[in-house]
C-alpha cells in the first residue's frame, strides 16, 4: 500500500513514549517542536502520491500492489540513482534538509539484506528469510523506519563487555526467552543520533562495531517498533527559534527538525524473527560497513542539494551587495560550484560503479567512491561557511528580526539605510542573510562532519579499499623496479619507451 500524510501521522500516534525539552510529549505530532519533524517525514508519503513523482517514488510489488520504491532492495545501478533521485527530490523540497520517513531505516534494510546473504552462505542459518519477510511487512505497510547504529559507547578505552559503571553502553542481548509463547530475545541498551526516530514506526538495530568473543552477547541486529514496551526516545534540542511561524527570522529552522536524540530500550522482548544477528560475533562490523556504504551514499545525495543552495546564496550575496563583478568573489562563488558538483559526481560514481554481492542479485555502492563524495562534502564544509559569512559582511550577527522590520516606525528606516544594490528590496536583502544566519549554524556545522561516520571513518575506510597493489605496480614501473611481482594491468603493458626509428 501507498500511505497518505494523514494515514501515517496517525500511525505514529501509538501511546509511544518520547521525552522533549523537559516534558513527555503525548502526541508527537501536534507537538511545538517534534511536530516539524513529523511533517518533513509526512514528504515522503505526500511525493508519493504527487502525479510529478508518482512514478519514481512507487512501484509494485510481486502481488502487483503499489509500494514505496525504497522498500525493493537495490539489484542494479539505476536502482542506486532512482534511490538517489527520491532523496534529492525530498531535500529538494524540503530546503536543504535530508527528509522523508525512511531516510536512514532504509540503509539499515539493505545492510541486514546483504549481510543475511553472507551469513547464511557461511553458516546454512535462515536469516534470508527473515528479512525478506520483515521487508514485505514494512512494504505492506509503508511503515516510517529509522536507523538505530551508534551506540552511546560510555568510556570508549574500554571494549562493550569490560566497562565498569554498567553493560548497557552498548546495545546488547540479556537473554534468550519467550513471550506469550514466542521465542525471542530481551535486549537492553541505548542508540544515539537516531534521525527522525521520534516519528518513526521502527527502528532497525545494528551492532555499532567489530565484536570480539568476550562481546559475543552485544552482536546483535534486530528491528524494534518505536512503541515497543520498555522504548523511550529523548530527542534532542537543535537550533532556538520562539516562533514557529516567523519564517523570516528563522527560514530554516522553523520548518524542520531532525528529531535526532536518543533511543533507550530497557528490556525490551524482540521475536526471533525480527532478529537478525544474534551472537555471530564474527560478522557484527559487516552490518555496520554495509550501513555505512549505503548511508554514505544518501547522505551526499542530500548534501549535494544543501550545497547547490549554498552556490545560489554566495551568487545572491554578491549580487545583492553589488560585488559580483569583484575578481577574489568570483574565485570564492567558482569554489562553490566545484565543492557542489564534485561531491554530485563523486556520488552518481558510487551508483554507477556499484559493486556486485558475490553468489547473488544484489548491487551495494562502490564504498570508494562513496566514501571519498562524504569526505569531500565533509571536509570542506567549513570553508563554504567562511566563504558565505564572507561574502555576506558582517550583517548576519547583526540583522535586525521581523518585529524590527515590520514595525511601522523602524521600517522607512531600515528600507533606507540597509539597501544594497539598486534594484534589489531591501527585504529581500534581510531575508537573505537571515538564512545565512540560519544555515551556517553550529548544528549543520557539527552534523555535517560527523554524520554519516567522521572524518578519520572516511580515511580509514578509503586506506582499507585502497588498491595499493595497481598504485605500487605504477610506481615500480616508472621506476623501473622490477622485483618480480606481477600485476594483471602492469604486467601485460608494453615495454615503454621505444625507439620506433
């Protein structure tokens, strides 16, 4: 089935207990706050059901029933753009922010999809089949799902199994019990930065790193419905705004938040075949690479979309200021649009390079590639903050609010004294930096690097996937080091140079 809006903002009214700014909230949402949330998640069923993205956003299913494209597990790289393109239309839409219900839940569903294959292959277990039929409940259903991977980690010097204050740092295994007469497992533990979570019909639960014997009990993957008995979501506080309705002073922030807190599971029972890992210790880091590569890939989609908006107001800033014709801001609005595009094709790279799961009918992206398009976005974030804080002047930390502006007393006077070019209204001047206000903000700024794995994750993943062997053989033979290693495209080159006299 295809959800309405309003059918799945009913769905998430289910008695769930979720705590925001100090106070438990019944109804997530007609809450203040966690009430953008749910709207920016309400997108992704009401693009469904637009006739413009009707056909991208749906599909049907073996039975010939509608369902959301998202749900089918990607078997070629035009399954990876259309996924791709569905993430860029919601951000798209959305100004910027990475929205829809399933935002990272799907990225958890393909890791579980991929890794059940390599365990089963290994093991002869049946985890294939509990996946193939958790994924038609949530098709069946279009159900809102979110990834729940990073565990809070308490101190971090120490393994899961070895900290001292208690063992519930890390998402782990209690026990083995049964329900009401179902087999199942009790789980206990807390997973962080869980976006959307609060609005979310599940969660599906990753390991959050490699597992040694001695953690065996903390490889754990399993899915979890948000109102579970014994869940509890504390969201998170992002950017202050006092008035959801002044989308002057707040563009952005007053249409949108991310609902990113925490998600603690205090015994919470899990049926057998909603899980997925269960003490194969061994394969625990698969689930999290495979995440990471596909949450990689959705992330530089949406970023691509975040930073194509940051080229068009650096553009606007220099237009509106009357320095567009300046040389130094003509190189800063060029770096824009090169930081934008590179990230955009290091992306489609990860789609169209994808890689083949061995023995299946299932693709992944190339985790190079995706892999260097975060980094990239990642690590030149900042100077694309300067580069707008720059071009902007100084009025961003000063730019008067809406109450100033739309007073009768005060707004001959700002409409005089804060014009910029000829031509351009002084209000659309304001606007402009109130969203640069907005934007550059510590918590995209934060998110940016951090989200989707940091920095160092980017470089240790790249190192790993490196093919040291072709960069060497290039080297040995410009260097003519010939120590009898063989490579299957440098050995079979020609001899070089030549004389052809």
């Amino acid at each position: 089935m295809i959800k309405t809006p309003k059918q799945y903002l009913e769905s998430i009214r289910d008695g769930r207990v979720v705590y925001s700014e100090g106070k438990k909230v019944a109804d997530v949402t007609k809450d203040k706050v966690l009430g953008l949330c749910a709207n920016i998640c309400a997108w992704d069923y009401e693009a469904g059901q637009m006739p413009e993205f009707a056909d991208t956003f749906n599909t049907k299913d073996a039975d010939g029933e509608p369902i959301s494209f998202v749900f089918v597990p990607a078997k070629n790289a035009e399954d990876l753009l259309r996924r791709r393109e569905i993430i860029q239309t919601l951000t798209r839409i959305c100004m910027g922010m990475p929205a829809g219900a399933k935002f990272t839940g799907i990225d958890t569903l393909n890791s579980i999809t991929v890794n059940s294959r390599i365990i089963d292959k290994a093991t002869g277990s049946n985890y294939t089949g509990r996946v193939e039929e958790y994924r038609k409940f949530l098709s069946k259903n279009d159900l809102s799902v979110v990834a729940g991977v990073t565990c809070v980690k308490g101190d971090r010097s120490l393994r899961p199994s070895k900290q001292v204050q208690h063992k519930d740092f890390y998402l782990h295994i209690v026990e083995e019990t049964k329900e009401h007469g179902e087999a199942g497992i009790i789980i206990r533990g807390a997973k962080m930065f869980n976006s959307m979570g609060c609005c979310a019909n599940e969660c599906i639960c990753l390991p959050t790193r490699a597992m040694g014997e001695e953690d065996k009990d903390y490889a754990v993957a399993c899915a979890v419905p948000i109102n579970a008995k014994g869940v509890t979501v504390i969201s998170s506080m992002e950017e202050f705004f006092d008035d959801r309705s002044n989308e002057f002073d707040f563009p952005l922030a007053t249409t949108r938040h991310t609902g990113s807190g925490t998600t603690i599971f205090e015994d919470v029972f899990v049926p057998m075949d909603r899980v997925f890992l269960n003490k194969e210790y061994k394969y625990s880091p698969n689930f999290t690479y495979m995440f990471a590569d596909f949450h990689r890939l959705s992330a530089d989609a949406y970023k691509y979309i975040q930073l194509e908006m940051m080229a068009g107001i650096g553009k606007l800033l220099a237009e509106y200021n009357g320095i567009d014709k300046v040389a130094h801001v003509n190189d800063k609005l060029s770096w824009l649009v090169m930081y934008a595009e590179s990230v955009e094709a290091l992306g489609r790279a990860a789609c169209q390079f994808c890689v083949k799961l061995p023995d299946s009918d299932l693709v992944y992206p190339n985790p190079t590639y995706s892999n260097c398009a975060k980094f990239q976005f990642a690590n030149n974030y900042h100077e694309a903050v300067k580069i707008l804080q720059d071009l902007a002047g100084g009025l961003p930390a000063s730019v008067f609010s809406s109450r100033d502006y739309f007073n009768a007393a005060t707004k001959p006077l700002i409409d005089k004294y804060f014009a910029g070019k000829a031509g351009v209204p002084t209000e659309h001047r304001l606007r402009l930096m109130r969203l640069v206000k907005d934007l550059t903000n510590s918590f995209d700024a934060v998110t940016t690097v951090h989200a989707e794995g940091s920095l160092a994750a980017q470089r240790l993943s790249i190192f790993s996937l490196a093919d040291w062997d072709r960069y060497k053989a290039s080297a040995k033979r410009a260097s003519r080091i010939d120590d009898g290693t063989k490579h299957p495209i440098f050995s079979k080159l020609p001899k070089f140079p030549k004389d052809f006299a």
